[in-house]
C-alpha cells in the first residue's frame, strides 16, 4: 500500500480547516498524514486542536526573527527535516518568500474564502460581500509568487442571500472549504493532479453536472 501523503500545515487563526483535515484522515476519508503543524501566532486556537490529536506544533513568531528571508529558513529547515510531500496553508496570513516558494516547487497550496481570481486577500469574503456578488465561494489553489494568484485546484459557490451578513456568508463559505480542502489533498495524495499552464487537470473526476446558477432564480426564461 502507498504511503500516506507526509503534510506539513501551516496556521494562523482558528485552525477549522486543519480540523477538517485531521477529521478526514480519522475517519480514512484522506490518505494523508500530518507530520507538523507550524504556527505563527501564538494565541492561536488551531495549536490547541493540534495538541489534543497529539500532533506535533512548532509556534514560530515573526518577532523571533530578523528577516522574512530567516523566518521562511526556519519554515524551510522544518518541513524538510519532516520529509513533507506537500505543504498546505490553512488560514496561514503571512505572504511566503521565493526562496521558500522554490523550495517546495509546486508541493505549496492555499485555501482562499472567494471565487479566486476575484476577491485576492485577507478580507476575501467582506470584499466579496460588500461588492454585492450574488455568488461567492472558495478556492484551493497552488501557492506562486503572486497573492492568491496560483493554478486552480478546486472551488465551491455558495450563493449569497438578500438577508446574508458578512458573517453567515463567511460561515456558509467556510463550511464549503472544510470540504474542499481536505478533497483537494486527496487528488494529491492519489497522484491524480497534473499541471498544464495555469490549468489543473485532475484525473478520474467527475466534473460538475450544472449547465449554469442563477441567483435569484430565473422566473420561466
Ligand atoms: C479561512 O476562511 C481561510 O480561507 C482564510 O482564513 C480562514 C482561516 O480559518 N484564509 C485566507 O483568507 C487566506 N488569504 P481557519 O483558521 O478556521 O481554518
């Protein structure tokens, strides 16, 4: 049997999504295994359900640390004296260096709350609602050395309602990445992903069923 993919995951904030992913690979839903959770706040809740799955944190402060370049090494020396096979950014709110982008060449991925390329950045679904979307949605893309500019892997649309608030159209977004990522990782952990140009072929998949959504709904046109 194939070895589980070996990931290093990377936080910032709440830690759903690396709990999403930890719950995938329970229930043997994702074939992957978590090798490291990094960390750069330390006040982050996603260290406390790190811990209690008994895996391995390492909190890194950006204080600790002269340079970005020193402070991506640090990144750099971690995740390789783990053997990581793909380093995956959940809610990471920090832009990576190139050397670190060149260090793991097309093995770095990122869950973004929008329809990427729409909405870049760390507000993605306040942009996306004040804008007046009437869908928005994530994207779990590769990492390159623009923001939240890499090949796409996967998204989810959501549709965004009359009475939203940014905060129901967040959660409703965040419940679709919590399904996305951790399938995103399992195309990976097949072998099924390929890259041609900015498009991402993914092999055996069944592609969306849907000609078109319309918000609100079309009335006999
Ligand atoms: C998620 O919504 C993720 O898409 C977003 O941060 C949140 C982290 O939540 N990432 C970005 O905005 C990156 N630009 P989590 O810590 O609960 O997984």
């Amino acid at each position: 049997m194939a070895q589980p993919l070996k990931l290093g995951v990377l936080i910032s904030g709440s830690g759903s999504n690396l709990q999403s992913i930890i719950d995938n690979i329970e229930k043997g839903a994702l074939k992957a295994s978590i090798k490291i959770v990094i960390c750069n706040n330390p006040h982050s809740f996603g260290i406390t359900r790190a811990q209690k799955h008994g895996l391995p944190v390492v909190v890194l402060k950006q204080e600790d640390f002269k340079t970005r370049a020193d402070f991506d090494g640090e990144l750099i020396r971690i995740l390789r004296s783990k053997e990581i096979d793909l380093v995956v950014l959940a809610g990471f709110m920090r832009i990576l260096t190139p050397d670190f982008l060149k260090a793991f060449p097309l093995k770095i991925i990122n869950i973004h709350p929008a329809l990427l390329p729409s909405f870049p950045g760390i507000h993605g679904q306040k942009d996306a609602f004040e804008y007046g979307v009437k869908f928005s949605g994530c994207t779990v893309h590769f990492v390159d050395e623009g923001v939240d500019t890499g090949p796409i892997i996967i998204q989810s649309v959501v549709p965004v309602f009359q009475d939203d608030t940014k905060e129901t159209l967040a959660l409703r977004i965040l419940k679709e990445e919590h399904r996305i990522y951790p399938q995103a990782i399992q195309y990976f952990a097949e072998g099924k992903i390929t890259i041609a140009g900015r498009k991402v072929l993914i092999k055996d998949t069944e592609e969306t069923p849907l000609i078109a959504l319309h918000n609100p709904s079309l009335a006999g046109f």
